[in-house]
C-alpha cells in the first residue's frame, strides 16, 4: 500500500466519521421529540389497539384475553355505530362547505380598506376561545324554546316558536349553526390573510381589462385561492371530524338519536357503558376512516395546487 | 352525649381490635402497615372520598364541620367529580395497587361494579364490625335504601344520600285551574284528565304559558327512570327471575307511550327537558307537576334563593297509579370504604357518623339529603317542611320495595342503561314505534348482560 493510499483511506475514514457525527448530532436533536412523539401519540394508539383486539378486564382495568377481531364485529353489527356515523356525515357534508364558503366570504367583504376593520377582526376570535362546553351552554339557553331570546326575536317576524332541541332536523341545524359560529372567524382569518397576500398586479390588470365585481372574484382571487380553500377545508376537516363537546353540552345527541355523533357515541359507550374494548375498536375504525379520507382530501388539494 | 358514648365504644373496640392485629403481624412477621386509625392532634388522618360535584363540595362546608365536632382529628376532604365520568374515575381508582380515595360515593346500580373488582369492605365483615358503635343499628334502615348497598348477600355500601323519583304538583295553579288536588291513589287516566285543564293561556294572548306537566324527556341515562317507573306501576319488569329482559311486551309498550303522551301536555321543547330544565320550569311557576328526584324538594319549595315557590303551595306525593300500583324509583346515593386503604377506622368513623340517627338528622335539616333510617323518619323532623316529605319518603320506599323499582342489578348495568337511554330516547322523538325501539333494547340489554 502506497502512502497515496493510505492517506486516501485516512481521509475516508476521517469523512465517514464526520458523516457519522454529523448524524449523530442530528438524531440527538431529534431524540427528545421522538421520544414524546412515541410516548404522546403512539403508545396511546398502540394501546387502543391492543384494548380493540382483548376483552377489556375491568378487575384490572387494561386489556385482558386475545379476542381477536371480535369487537370489530360487535360493533360492524350494532346499528347504532353505523346511525352515528351516518349523523356525523351529515354534520361534515352540511357544516364544512358552509363554514369555508362563509370565511371566505366574510372575509372578501371586509377586505376593502374601511375605518374599524381591525376592531371587527378583533371581535371575529372571540367565539374561537371560547370554551366549546361553554359555547353549547349559551346556545342552549339562547335557543330554548321556553326561555330563549332567539325564538323570541323570530316571533316579531312572525316565526316559531321553533323547537330547537326537539325537532331532528332543527336539533341538527342547532350544532351546525353552534359549531359555524365557532369556527367560521377561524377561516376568515386564513382567508384575510391569503386575500392580502394575493399579488395586486394581477387585480390592477383585471381591472385595466375592465373586470367588475364578480369577474374578478370569480375568474381572478377564486382561481389564486384555491389551494389556499382547499388546504382550510383539510385543516377544518380535521377539526370537525372531532366533533364532540358542542354536541355533549347542547343536544345530549337528541332528541333520539338525531346528534348523536360518532365521537360522543364513543365516549359513552367507553365511559358510561364502560364498554372499553367496543369503543376502543370504534376508535380504530374511525381513526381509519378519518386518515383515509385525510389522504385524499390532500392528493385533492395537491392537484388543485397543481392546476392553479 | 351519645357521640361521645360512641366514640369511647369506639375506643375500646379500638383498642381490643389494635391489640389482635399486633399479635397477629408480631406472629406472622408481617410488614404490612398498620391503619391510621382516628388520629391525633398531633397527627390527624385524612380521608379522601369521591364525590358527585353536585352536592360535594356542600358537604364539605356544611357536614363535615360537624363532623369534626365528634372526631376533630379526621380531616375529610370530599372531592367533587361530574356525574357521567364518576363510574369510570371511581373504578380506574379501585383498580389501582395505591387508590387515591379512601371512600367512594356511589350511586344506586354501581355497587355491583365496584364489588365485582373487589373495590370495596363488607361493612357487616369481622373487621368493621369491630370498629362499629354498639349502638350502630343496620335494622333500623328502611330495607329498599339499605338493599342500594348490598350485593349478593354482602352489604359493601350504606345509603347516605337516599332519593326517589317523586311528583310534585303546584297547589296554585291547580286551584287555578279549578282541580281538586291529587292524592297518591290518582291513577294515569286521572292525571291526563285533569292534564287537558291544566294547559293554560292565563294572560288572554292566545298563547298557551302553564302546562301540565314537565320531567325527563331528553336522551339520557335516568330518562328511563321515567318509563320504568310507570312500567312496575303497570305490573312490568325490566329483567324477569333468570335475568333476561322482560319488557319487551305490551305492559312496555304501553308505558313508554304514557311517557311519550306526557309530552302533549309538556312545554314547548319538552323533548329536550331533563333534570335541570324540568326543574327550571317548575321553579318557575310554568308548569303544575314534576317528576323528578325527591332530595331537589328543598331548591324547589323551600330556599327562596333558588324558587319562586313556598313549601305551601308545592305537595308531593308519588307518581300516579298504574294498573297495579303507584311509580316511583329508587336512587340512593350509598358510601363504601376501600378494600385498600389504609384508612379504614377513619373512614368508617366518619360514615358510621354520616349515617347514624345524628348524622341523618343534621344532614337532613342542614342539605336537604334524605334519610333511610326508620326512626328518623318516624321522629319529629327538624324543620316544618320536612313532615310531609318524610311520610312520602316512607311510602315511597315501600313502594320501591314492592315493586323491584330500581334499575338493573348486575356489573354490566351501566351498559344497559345507556342502551335503555337511546332507545326510550328514540321512541320518545317517534323516530321508531314503542314495540320496535323496546325490542332492539331487549336484545341489546340481554348481549350486554352477558
């Protein structure tokens, strides 16, 4: 072996062990999160997965016997995980369009330069920290059709008295309209901020062109806001497929079944009925279900990025 | 003075108790630790305990204070926990090797649960016993509120917060509407009759503004209190002698449409009333009867803080009569000492005290809490008010006796509950027909038993 050699196998050495060191700093940055992420985030799945697939010991209180997929099918058969499911679709299909087209909306109205914008914007996060328990509460008593102020407002416009908890339909609508008084201030903060960062050349052109109103809402911000709609309708997604404490603190999940969402049909079934397992296999599906349609609601955003 | 009888009783048992387990462990060897016993001034004990946020925290200002008149060296702290999480909070404690909480408060069907895990002591054991005041009589108890605390043969639990489903009517606005009183013989058929009068516009704006009637309606776990309580009237059962339900039948149908017809004479939103709503209304003057839990009698017609009404013008009574008896259901809240603590001496103490005639008399005249003792509800009650209250608890507890009316006994209760919750639920919006909605529970609630 020459010295050339031996120098080019030192100087090989000498970079691997930088490569590796190089590494090794990296990965101890990252330990620490991954460590939490581990414990945070899989363990509790693991371990409701492992509960899905045991009969729950309730002596113990953790997993017990192997029961295979049995509370799968348990819960595959019990109508009233297919009837939740079923609510909750209707909640997400009514809900989540509505919210996004209203944040949108609201949002190009008060985009226009206008004394007092900051002070309403301002007003528009107050429904976002409140407590959602809290929210449900006040809605309850506001919409009550004994006490509440609503209906007593719609009777001088000769409506109602409506029955907001007792009538399916309008029990439904009484979420939606909870849940969108919530959350629309959310969207049409993304949405104020994606209206100001749209480039103003392309609206000074439109306008050159002739361009009014509609035309340029709907041939020029649509078109440049489309990744940015579909990116909030997948983060709103998420949010509301949680759906839960609103309907825990205004419907009870009635009248019948009418609220009964998937996620608080879950929480009884595991924390009145003590059915652990059951409701830990439920969880898994709708974990499923939920990642599934996550993923193609992000192949679908990044198509419309592609397009637009 | 009995208290101090007690306590010296007490001591001695104490004492003799103490000196056998020295022996005991000085002959075995054994290293396990000793119980705190009732504390010194020194080295006072504390008793933890679970309890439902509704009334824990009123304990813990108004009870335990003269609890600690008697035992000053037992610091008891109540800690308050919603309803609905209650069960599941109280078992995962049981079940751990260390529990937090040395005394648990639990309500009517959960005792099987805490005793399947082995969560409590039997209060009547070798080991409570000698720790209990002579003058401690369990025979003096009336038998349906004791029986809350006892599971197969073992009494694990003894009622220190005694409640049953009771109706209450509004003297006022039945005299206003030109009705005789109910008494406790008037049947359902009487009640609908006199419900058609008791629906009123009373200021001429040709708006119906009292109704008859407002109670649970909502989906809710003690909504079928309600329908079960009208079905034992009718002679039904939920369970039949081999455990199997037994209400899927014609007595069930018809009593889950009585329940349903009470929401023709309800307020508008009925559907969505449950305890609170109900309450509300009937606090109010809205509404001439409610059937809700009888330990709300004192919010109701007693603390003008938090009604409208007076003892005079609120009666109560049982609900009416079906076609074999009056309805009524029970609910009462027991206490039981961990099988784990270490505090065992202390926490009997403090229950022995709780619900001894003392403790039942000041719990009573102080909180409103029910008593189940036969002799406090035979005595001279503190307050006025408490009278009536009194001889309808007496005839409420023979009732329930009579006629099972409590829900189901069994470690999977709570799971058919909630099953009974969403099918009384769903027939009561008319989203399915009384039979159907009936049936599907009986073949959910016969799965879930298993």
């Amino acid at each position: 072996m020459t010295a050339t050699d031996m120098t080019g196998l030192a100087g090989r050495g000498e970079r691997r062990r930088g490569r590796l060191k190089d590494l090794i700093t990296r990965w101890s940055f990252m330990a620490p999160s991954i460590v939490l992420m581990i414990l945070l985030l899989a363990y509790p799945i693991f371990y409701t997965i492992e509960i899905s697939l045991t009969r729950f010991d309730i002596a113990t209180f953790s997993a017990g016997a192997w029961v295979g997929l049995d509370n799968y099918r348990e819960v595959m058969a019990d109508y009233r995980f297919w009837d939740s499911l079923w609510v909750t679709l209707i909640y997400l299909v009514i809900a989540l369009p509505l919210q996004v087209a209203l944040g949108f909306g609201i949002a190009f109205l008060i985009n226009a330069e206008w004394a007092g914008r900051g002070f309403i914007r301002a007003l528009f996060i107050i429904p976002m920290v409140v407590a959602p328990v809290v929210a449900g509460g006040i809605w309850r008593m506001m919409l009550d059709p004994l006490w509440g102020i609503v209906n007593h407002w719609l009777g001088f416009i000769g409506i109602g008295p409506l029955d907001w908890f007792g009538d399916p339909a309008l029990a439904m609508a009484t979420i939606i309209i909870i849940d969108t008084w919530r959350w629309t201030p959310f969207i049409v903060l993304i949405a104020t901020a994606a209206l100001l960062a749209l480039p103003k050349d392309v609206f000074e052109a439109a306008k050159i062109d002739g361009a009014n109103w509609w035309s340029t809402l709907w041939s020029v911000a649509i078109p440049l806001l489309v990744p940015v709609i579909a990116a909030t309708f997948v983060i709103r997604w998420l949010g509301a497929v949680k759906m839960f404490d609103i309907v825990l603190a205004s419907t009870y999940g009635g009248p019948g079944k009418a609220t009964n969402v998937i996620n608080l049909f879950i929480y009884e079934e595991a924390f009145r009925s003590l059915r652990f397992a059951e409701s830990a296999a439920m969880a898994v599906i709708v974990l499923v279900l939920t990642m599934v349609l996550t993923a193609l609601f992000l192949r679908g955003t990044r198509a419309l990025e592609d397009r637009y | 003075m009995s208290s101090e009888i007690g306590v010296m009783a007490l001591n001695r048992k104490r004492l003799a108790a103490m000196t056998a387990a020295v022996v005991m462990m000085s002959a075995t060897g054994s290293t396990a630790q000793a119980d705190e016993g009732l504390g010194t001034a020194e080295d006072p004990v504390t008793v933890r305990i679970i309890a439902n946020e509704a009334f824990a925290n009123t304990w813990q200002t108004t009870l335990v204070p003269e609890f600690n008149k008697v035992y000053p060296h037992i610091e008891v702290v109540f800690d308050g926990v919603p309803y609905p999480d209650m069960l599941a909070k109280m078992m995962l404690d049981a079940t751990s090797p260390d529990p937090e909480y040395d005394a648990y408060l639990i309500d009517d069907p959960w005792v099987p649960q805490m005793a399947e895990v082995g969560a409590l002591i039997d209060l009547k054991g070798e080991d409570i016993a000698a720790i209990t005041d002579d003058g401690y009589d369990w025979d003096d108890f009336s038998a349906a509120p004791l029986a809350a605390g006892e599971w197969q043969g073992v009494q694990y639990a003894v009622p220190v917060r005694s409640n049953v489903l009771l109706r209450f009517y509004n003297r006022t606005l039945y005299e206003q509407a030109g009705l005789d009183e109910p008494t406790p013989e008037q049947t359902w058929d009487e009640f609908f009759a006199d419900a058609e009068a008791l629906v009123r516009d009373t200021d001429g704006d040709g708006q119906d503004d009292v109704w008859a009637i407002s109670t649970y309606f909502v989906r809710d776990s003690l909504t079928p209190t309600i329908w079960q309580s009208i079905l034992n009237a009718n002679g039904g059962n939920l369970l039949d002698e081999e455990g199997k339900p037994a209400f899927a039948n014609e007595t069930g149908a018809v009593s889950l449409e009585t329940h349903k017809r009470l929401l023709d004479y309800a307020p508008p939103g009925g559907l969505g009333h449950g305890f609170s709503e109900s309450l509300q209304a009937f606090r109010q003057g809205l509404v001439a009867n409610l059937f809700n839990w009888g330990s709300i009698y004192k919010a109701t017609a007693v603390d003008s803080a938090s009604t409208t009404l007076t003892p005079d013008e609120v009666g109560i009574q049982v609900l009416p009569v079906g076609t074999e008896n009056a309805g009524t259901h029970r609910g009462i809240w027991i206490a039981g000492i961990s099988s784990k603590t270490d505090r065992q001496e202390a926490s009997w103490a403090f229950l022995q005290w709780l619900t001894s005639r003392e403790g039942e008399a000041i719990n009573a005249a102080l909180v409103g809490s029910f008593p189940a003792r036969l002799s406090t509800l035979e005595s001279e009650p503190a307050e006025p008010w408490l009278a009536p209250v009194y001889e309808t608890l007496k005839h409420a507890y023979a009732v329930a006796g009579e006629g099972g009316m409590w829900r189901i006994r069994s470690p999977r209760s709570d799971a058919a509950q909630q099953i009974l919750a969403d099918e009384v639920a769903r027939g009561l919006a008319g989203q399915v027909e009384a039979e159907e909605a009936l049936g599907i529970a009986a073949e959910k609630v016969e799965r879930a038993l298993r």
